[in-house]
C-alpha cells in the first residue's frame, strides 16, 4: 500500500471511529447544535491531549509525525478495540508492520493440524491464510458449504468466493452479516500488512467486480477473530445454526482457524450427521 492510500485509509478510519462516539459516552454534554453524529474532532483533541489542529491534520491524512504514546491516547479517546488500534497503528505509522511483512510461501499444512481437521468431524472448519485463501478444510465443511477440492487452488480465496458463487448466497439467511464477518477478519489482516500492496489491488478487483462490495467493505469493523451465530438454510438439510469460532493459530506460518459448531439445543449436528450418512450411503451403494 502506497502513502497516499494508507493515509488515505487512516483518514476514514478515524472519522467513522469519531462518528461512532456518543459525547455522553466520553462525559461530554450532548449539546444542542451538533450538525453530524459522534464526537467533534476537537473534543477528541482535547480527550486525546493534542491540539486541535494537529488531530485535524492527521484525520485529513495529512504526512505528519506521530508516537506511539499519541497514537494510544486517540485510540482511547475514541475507544478502539485491540484489533482497531492494531489498525490505527498500522496505517497511522509507516513501517509499523515491517517485521510482520514476510514473503508468501506455499502453505503445507502440518500433520498437527491436518488431525484437528478430521477429528472435529460434526464441526465445519476452515483454515485460511492471511489473505483469506483457504488452505484446509474438513469432510463437515465440504457439506454444508461447498467442495473446495472443485475449485482451484488459486480461486479458493474466501472473499471472493462469498459474492462469486451462488451457494453462499442462498446458504447465509443474513448473506450481508455473513460477509461483513469476513470482511472484518480481512480488514484487520489489511492493517497487520499495511505495505503489502496485494490488499488494495484485491480491494480495488472486488470493487469493480461487485457493485455491493464497496458498501459492505465500509461498513465492516475490524476483528481479528469475530465470535457469531450463524443461521444457513442449506438445500438438504434444512435451518441449521452454528456458532462461529475464529483461532489464530500459532506459530511461523498465519494461519486461521474457523470453527463452525453446531448451536446448542438444537437439531443441526443431527441434521448434518444425516447429511454425511447419505452421501456414504450413496457411494457406497451407487444404485440407490
């Protein structure tokens, strides 16, 4: 990502975050002539600890120093999360994610991992890298989703998948929660590798390709590991429920790990053991 776009980048970010701020949230009068929502960009100056003009300068995007210890007291003024100020950071700093920034490998999933996959057997799990490619998956997940095996390696980006194929769009009740989870995950992934420029050649892709796409992309938040229900309607099975579980898993390679299990009190791990049954069934005895 060039200057220009992370400041650019830095720029919204910083008003969407100032919009979201209730002043009675920080102790601050609500007053009577406030013409937009959120707080004004002098009361985060003055929350903050800075002046006016410098915080204006930096939400403009404007190429100006900046510290750590300035930099957490914005992120407090406007009550970041750990995976917003991550972003904050990455985009306010220039070479915050130099030591993160690594050249892309093929992933080989290790035995470790490929054991987790078959052993969560009723639970449908993804693992995806930090473009969001997905590089595993499990027997579940090629159920309920779709056979990422059909599909080649280089086209198995989650993203994209989400508005390409029509099968997730008729899975998702909510295909716009679905997507903005997603898309949440990618954007804090975008400011861990702020200098990578395959993020804005993807972001600017997806935007000419999907009309929907630049809307969702700006409403999404930022969180490196969302916890949500999800609700599919699947051609086979019926409602089923999950409860969705995002892992970072540790270690040289960053790698995601995404749980889907079924929801408690419900039929859906019935529903989906069945579904497995009659595909063993059926190829097992082909003239059923």
């Amino acid at each position: 990502m060039n200057q220009d776009v992370r400041l650019q980048a830095l720029s919204v970010f910083l008003k969407t975050q100032r919009a979201k701020i209730a002043p009675a949230a920080v102790g601050l009068p609500e007053g009577t002539r406030r013409r937009t929502p959120g707080l004004r960009r002098e009361e985060v100056a003055q929350l903050a600890g800075v002046s006016t003009t410098w915080y204006t300068w930096l939400e403009q995007g404007r190429d100006i120093q900046v510290s750590h210890s300035v930099l957490d007291n914005i992120a407090s003024a406007l009550k970041l999360t750990s995976d917003e100020r991550k972003y904050l950071f990455s985009l306010a700093m220039e070479h915050y994610s130099e030591l993160h920034i690594r050249e892309e490998e093929p992933y080989q999933l290790h035995p470790s991992l490929q054991k987790i996959l078959q052993e969560l057997q009723n639970c449908p799990t993804i693992i995806s890298d930090r473009r969001c490619y997905i590089v595993g998956w499990n027997d579940a997940a090629r159920h309920v989703f779709i056979d990422f095996e059909q599909i080649p390696a280089e086209q198995r980006n989650m993203i994209s998948l989400l508005f390409e194929r029509k099968e997730f769009r008729r899975l998702a009740v909510n295909w716009e929660d679905f997507v903005l989870g997603y898309l949440a995950i990618f954007r804090a992934y975008y400011g861990q590798y702020v200098d990578d420029e395959w993020y804005n050649l993807f972001l600017n892709e997806m935007m000419d390709r999907y009309p929907e796409f630049q809307s969702l992309w700006k409403q999404s938040s930022v969180s490196s590991a969302p916890d949500v229900l999800i609700e599919f309607r699947h051609s086979r099975a019926g409602k089923m429920l999950f409860d969705l579980t995002s892992l970072q898993v540790q270690g040289s390679t960053d790698l995601r790990c995404s749980i889907y299990t079924p929801a408690q009190d419900t039929a859906t791990e019935r529903k989906l053991m069945r579904l497995m049954e009659r595909e063993k069934e059926r190829h097992s005895n082909p003239n059923v």
